[in-house]
C-alpha cells in the first residue's frame, strides 16, 4: 500500500522499486510504498531519484534528456 510522505524517505526504507518503463538503457521504477517517488537508471550512471508532487515532470524530463523524444511515453499510462 502506497503512502503521502512529507519528506523524501530514504532509499532504504523502499521495499520495492517496480519497473514501469524502459528504452534502450534507461529504466525508471515506482516506489512500492510511497506515492511520487520515482528512481531512474541510465547505463553505468548513478541512479537518480525524483520524489513530491512535480516528481513525475522532472524524471519524465530528465528521461527524455537521456533518449529523446520516447521519453514522453514514460506515463503514458
């Protein structure tokens, strides 16, 4: 079950990151627990995470930075 943090939680405390979208070597996952938490992996790059409200906006963005224009579909959902 998906909870509203007032803060960023810790990578940690995330007990599943479920896949929802992959292109080439980028893949973004959901939190299991925590609503508008996203995590991004690209290649050999850190990881990067995106959580509040404007989460989405700014993965999709930074998804798309990594391979163009197919990173709209990210929520296409």
């Amino acid at each position: 079950m998906q909870v509203y943090a007032d803060k960023k939680p810790s990578v940690s405390s995330v007990s599943c990151w479920n896949q929802i979208f992959h292109n080439r070597d980028v893949k973004v996952y959901e939190a299991d627990n925590y609503y508008d938490y996203y995590k991004v992996t690209a290649g050999n790059d850190r990881p990067k995470y995106f959580f509040g409200e404007t989460a989405w906006m700014r993965c999709q963005s930074y998804v798309v930075d990594k391979i163009g224009m197919a990173g709209y579909n990210v929520f296409s959902n």
